[in-house]
C-alpha cells in the first residue's frame, strides 16, 4: 500500500465530482473513474433532448475540470466489480487498489417490474438519452411529414411522457414548444400545431414534492401551452404502438418515460443491503454498513440525516454528501476527530415549465410564471460548470427566447440498427400507402410538393 | 402533371441550397431531398473532428433555412433511384415527380480500389464522420493513459493523415494542437507532448492547388507545430495497426483519410457515362447528355466551363453552379432565352493550419501566418449560415485561441458495437499488460494513483 492514502471515486456526476474537488488540499491521492469523459449537468438534458442546447453545451471534460487539482487522476473506464477484501476495484481492463472508495454511480430508469418497457419508452438520465430522444421526436415530424396516411400522421404527432415529476413536466412543456412553435412554419403536408403532448401522472397531482398552489399552476400552465395533463391515471402498459391506461388506449409513436429511477448496482458489487430503490442504506457518516473505508453517495445511497430527514435523489443533496465525505476522508487521513453526523440543508426545489413559466419553492417563498423562470434560468446558468458553457448557455437562451428557434435540431443518427428499422417500418408503412392512394386521393392540407 | 412546374433537387449541400434559394421567386414547385435534416458547412468539419465545435454549430436544419420560401418543401429521405422515363425519383418510401430534375448529391471517399481501407481509415465527409473520428482520437488518448505497455502507449498516440490537400493539412494541425496545447495538463501517466502526427502525401508537396511558396509555408508551419511532413510518399497499406509506405511500416491506432473523393452514385441511377471520378459529365448548361431535364452540379458533375476551365470541387464552385442552373431553369419555365453557357469564376484558396497560421491565395495575392489565418476565420464565419451559428462559431473560436480550450471534447459513443469492439480490444490488451505486470514493474511517468 502506498504512503499517501488512496482515495478512488466511481463516478462523476455532482456528489463524486464536489467530492473529488473537495479533496483538493487533502494529503490523499484521488482517482475519479467514469464510463465517460465529461460530467454532464442533468437538470438540462432534457433541453438537448428538445433541440436547445447541443451536448457540449451541458457536459464538461472530467480532466478538464481536474486538470489544475494535482492529487487527482481521471481513468475512463466501467467499474465492473469491487472487491472490499483486497481492497481493488475493478474498472475495464485495470485494477484500482483504494484506501477509501467512494461510491457515487447515480441512478438510472426503473419501469416497475417491466424492463420490456425500456425499449420502447426510454428516460432520461444521460446525455445519450437525451440525443436519441432528440432524435426520436424529430424523425416522429419526420416521418408524419412523408407519411400520406392520416391515422398514421396522428400516431406519429402523439407524444407522451410518463411521469409528473419535475423532469415530466420540463419534457412535456419543451415537446409543445418545439411542436407548437419552432416547427409549424417548416413544414408543408402535416400541421405541428396538431401534435398532442400528453403527460401523465399516475398520483393525484404534478410536482408531489411542491406545494399544492404551485402543482395547480403548473397543470394549468402546462394546458394553456396545448400539454394534455392526465392525473390519477396509471400506466398499465407501453408498446411500439403505444401506451395503455387499464382499458383507454393511447396511440403514439414516442413515449418518454420519467416516472422512476432505480440506483445503479453499487449494492451488488458488494453485496450489502438496499431498499426498494437499489440505494444502499448508509450510517451517519454515510459509510456503508461493515465497511468504514466505503462510502455511498448521491443517488447511490439511501440517507435519513441527523435530524430524522429523508435526503431526496437531487443534485444539491449529492453535492452536500460529496462535501461532508471529503471532511469525513480528510479528518481521518489527518488523524482528527470524525466530524458530526451528516446534516442535510434543503435549499428549494425548481422546476421550469417552458418559455416564461416556472415554478420554484424555497422555504416558505413560492414563485411562479415568468419571475419564477427568470429566477431558473439565473440559477441553471450560474451553476453549470465552466465559464464559456455558462456564456454560451445564456447566449443560446436568450437568442432561443427571442426568436423561438430550436438551434440543436440535428438528427445525427449513429444508432445504424436503430436507422435500419426506422426505415425499414416506414417504408412498411408507405406500401400500405401507396396501394390505397391509387384507388383514392389523400386529403392534403398545402399546396406544397406532391410527392407520395 | 401538375401546371405548376416542379424542381426536384437532390441533396442540400451547397450547391443544392443555393439553388433551391435562387428559385425563390420563380413560378415552380421546389422540393428538396435529402438523407439528412441539415446542411452541414462542409469545410469547418475538421473542427467538430477536432473538438473544437459541436455539429451544431456548424449545420443548420434544412427546413429552418427554407421555412419562409412559400414554393419550396423539404423531404428527409434517401434516394435509391430515378426513372427517367417516367420522370420520378425513389426516395425511401415516397415517389416523387419532377419535370426538372437537379442532381447534387455530393461526393464520398475514395480508397483507390482498396474499399478494405474505408473501415480502418475513415473519411471526413459527414457530420457522422466527423464526430467518429473525434470519438477516435479522443479515445487513443484514454486507451493510452488506461495500457500500462509502452510500446502499445507509443502506437495509441501515433496519429496519421493521409492526404496533403486543404483537408488533410487542416486535420493534422488541429490535432497536434489538441496533443500539444490542449490535453497535456490533463494526463496524468502518458505525456500528450509525445504524440506523433504524421501527415502523408503521396505527390512531392502539399496543396498541390496553392503556389509553391504557399506550399512550403504551409509545410515549415506544421512542421513548428510538431507535425511530421512526408511527401513522396505514397501509402501502400491500411490496416488496423498501422499504415505501409512501401517497406516502411508506421505503427498507429488512427488513420485518417483525406486522399481522394469519388461522386455519389447519381451517374448509375441514371446510366449516364462518368468520369474516373464517378462524376457525370454534364453539358455546357449543365444538363446531363440525352436529359436535357435532369442537371448535375457541384460534386456529382465534372465541368470544364465555357473558357476550357476545368471547375474544382469546392463549395464557391457548387453555388455558383446552383444559382447557374436556377437561371436556365427559371428562364425555361418563364419562356425566356436561355442563359450563355455557365463559366466559372475562381474566387481564390483558403487552407488553415492552426492557431495564427493559414495561406491565402487570391488571384495575385498570397497571404500567409496570423493574416492568413484571419482573412480565413473571417471569410468561414461570414460564410455560415445562420446569424446564430456566426456568433457562436465566433464566441467559440475566439474562447478557444484565449485559453487553447477544446469545448467540445466529450466522447458521446452510440456505436454500441464499435464501443464493445474497443472495449473487447483493450481487454485484452490490458490482460497481457497485467501478466507482464507481475514480474516487471513497468515504467510510469508520473505520481499520479497506481492503478493497474
């Protein structure tokens, strides 16, 4: 084992990266390992999803963000295994010796028992999702646009997310935006304006975390931009053709699921108890329990704080454990006395709706509509990492704000399968169609080009 | 047939566009096609490869370019073939009618008879290509700081470009940027300084289109820069190890090509005659021989213009045949005469090299270093469309020459199948290494952790 205690992160979203950068002074060398190379900053993925802001625009190097902290090293790589007896981790094709291991891997999508949901209504939860929902709701335009059958253009124009929580509701707002507004000049056969944005909430209400003035805004703001908002209405099945509420069917060619997150398999690879969610039940020092040398972070970890609060899966929450970690590594390795029991501070909750309209609690102050977004806005373009991102962000919003322009809008398709059986079912599609434009002519809505 | 004339353009590059933009007032039906939502500015390309850009910021969705022009449509689709008899082309799964047809579906990557090449050394064309070769690049890097073999270290960081035109000057320069100014803070084991980058040209200088002074200029250039010139040297082999000069073998893990480009398949849809370059040998109007209906311009047309000029494939030279073609077209349809056969003007060469360092070559004048390099800068953000793009390509650069920043740099991998290929690849690789590991400690550069 080496002099200087070894300290290895698995994971660089905001509790692993605050904890990393928080360690900067502290006589311990530091290992970050991610899948990726750039911490993305989630709260806004959902725009890259919706064409407003480019990946780059959101996401950060890790080693550029580390690159001035010279006790931490950066390693690209999935951790596939730990094992806490030899004290290793093990990440693609090295093995990471640690002292202390901290286990910061986040969350990803839960569909409830079922996983065959995955496919056909994907999250959001990474900057991968987050093209290849863009890239879904594009080509749904797309396609409505070459398709000549009716029924099939109203299937294609159907989006549905699932899930009113703050991600459901920022979803379903940015899709009518984009379908209300960017969209309707540039096409010629289909109408954006006919697209219908459908959210669902299986709960009696929008935002159970906010108060109940703030969840009835939102509902109404949400309407008032064309969002169909459906309450109390379980999702009791998703398909490629749709989603089904017990016996009302929905048609739809995109569905978005933002209704449940499960933690990613830290408990897994090292065998130790999790609640319901996959998070791992730390102590008060958010230490894994039988293993005072391994930590749990953020989304990974189920926390109930010192004074009996439940912590919630956000980013403040993981920043503040990634935080009070660092004390708890640097006061051991220093040899003084461990620090009090971690304490969680609640600063807010936020959550935007569309141009003009958010809604934001903190403390006993609730805002709305368009001071509520300006205080979103302030507070989304302060803490995005990395001055030129903050610049450009702000830049893109604004120009966006003015002009109701999508910047981002480009189908870069990479998935080649995916590719495949797009086409191959549009083309599907339109044999059906072209046998029964010959025998009669399709309702068109312009005069543009007549193909088909 | 419709009594409103129908213009079907093929392809939304340049010259396409530019086209469709010069129909505007004309009395026609205008519709354009193609496989993408966006026209692409083809010659900032290497700088998305490079991470100096995002896609976005240099593609513009095809139907916001075309929103407020009331005559023209725009198809996403991908051309399989035409019938000219019957006058319509396949595109996926619409027909399309025409009465005039315009060909402009750009060119592709030529390997020289060794297709076996394209997978090993992939091409700059796309946007895709683009964002695969900075997937590429990026990750020799990481593969380098994850590989404990020094031999293998030294081949990871061993760029070659093959190809000494403006493409293959301009890609090798940007990387030795990223190895020499960008990353180098960033590693912790491997040392970026070390990289090689070596760009190979089979002719005996490169931009074998500028005067020779510009050539050596732009050779002493790169060679300050670190890059390593080879010219006279013509490559004999690809593969997954390494390029071959004849008996010289040069042992990398990214190849890039920048050789040579052939046409899009436009001559076989239509059984036309082509030239060695796969391009149709149009008429002095720019029509196809035997089609007086169908055009080919840019790319996909070889020209030698009404003063004997043989016209270049460049995008100046694909506008000025759009708008050419829009005169004869308009001139048919309004019954006018037709227009003088089309003569090109060459406007002059551009080549950037790196940061303060281009030639310019505009009839007598040569302009070189940091001129150079800002008539270049200048002359590209005024040429991209889109008032949004100008502004945040300027931002973007002018953060980037302050701080020697690569903003871009994220690996966003969708290639599930290229990712387990590379991953597979490591593996093993990483397998041998920890072997070897156990009976020499292996030499490491830094004090950073010591894994592996």
């Amino acid at each position: 084992m080496a002099d200087t205690p070894r300290v290895v992160i698995v994971g660089a979203g905001f509790g692993g990266l605050t904890l990393a950068q928080s360690l900067a002074r502290a006589p311990a060398d530091v290992t970050v390992i991610d899948r990726n190379n750039f911490h993305a900053f989630q709260p806004l993925l959902y725009q890259v999803a919706t064409a407003a802001l480019s990946p780059a625009d959101i996401a950060w190097p890790i080693r550029s963000i580390l690159k001035r902290q010279k006790n931490a090293s950066v390693l690209m790589a999935d951790v596939t295994a730990v094992d806490a007896d030899a004290r290793v981790v093990h990440a693609g094709p090295v093995t990471v010796p640690y002292d202390y291991l901290v286990l910061a891997t986040g969350a990803t999508h839960s569909y409830f028992g079922h996983p065959e949901w995955a496919s056909v209504a994907p999250g959001l939860k990474q900057i991968e999702d987050a093209t290849a929902i863009r890239r879904k709701v594009l080509m749904a335009f797309e396609h409505a646009e070459l398709t000549g059958d009716i029924e099939e253009q109203r299937r294609l124009l159907t989006f549905v997310v699932i899930g009113g929580g703050p991600t459901g509701v920022e979803m379903a707002g940015a899709i009518a935006e984009v379908a209300h507004h960017a969209l309707p000049a540039e096409f010629r056969r289909i109408d954006p304006h006919a697209a219908r944005v459908i959210l669902i909430e299986a709960g009696p209400r929008l935002l159970p975390v906010f108060p109940e003035d703030l969840s009835s805004y939102a509902e109404q703001a949400l309407e008032k931009m064309g969002v169909e908002v459906m309450t109390s209405a379980p999702v009791t099945n998703c398909d490629e053709g749709g989603v089904d509420l017990g016996d009302t069917r929905i048609e739809a060619d995109t569905i978005i699921w933002a209704a449940g997150v499960v933690a990613s398999p830290a408990a897994e690879w090292l065998g130790v108890e999790k609640d319901k969610a996959g998070r791992i039940k730390v102590g008060p020092d958010l230490t894994v329990p039988g293993h005072p040398e391994i930590f749990a972070i953020g989304d990974t970890a189920a926390v109930v704080d010192a004074e009996g609060k439940t912590v919630p899966g956000i980013a403040p929450a993981a920043k503040q454990m990634g935080k009070y970690v660092a004390d708890v590594i640097a006061a051991r390795v220093e040899g003084r006395p461990a620090p009090d029991p971690f304490r969680y501070r609640h600063q807010g909750d936020l959550a935007t709706i569309g141009r003009k309209a958010a809604v934001v609690k903190l403390d006993r102050l609730h805002l709305r509509g368009f001071i509520g977004w300006l205080f979103w806005g302030f507070a989304h373009v302060y803490f995005l990492i990395g001055l030129r991102n903050r610049a450009i962000v702000a830049f893109t919003w604004f120009w966006n704000y003015l002009t109701y322009q999508r910047g981002a809008r480009l189908i870069v398709d990479s998935k080649a399968s995916q590719k495949e059986a797009n086409k191959d079912r549009v083309q599907r599609e339109a044999a059906a169609v072209d046998v029964r434009r010959k025998s009669e002519p399709s309702a068109k809505r312009s005069a543009g080009a007549d193909w088909g």
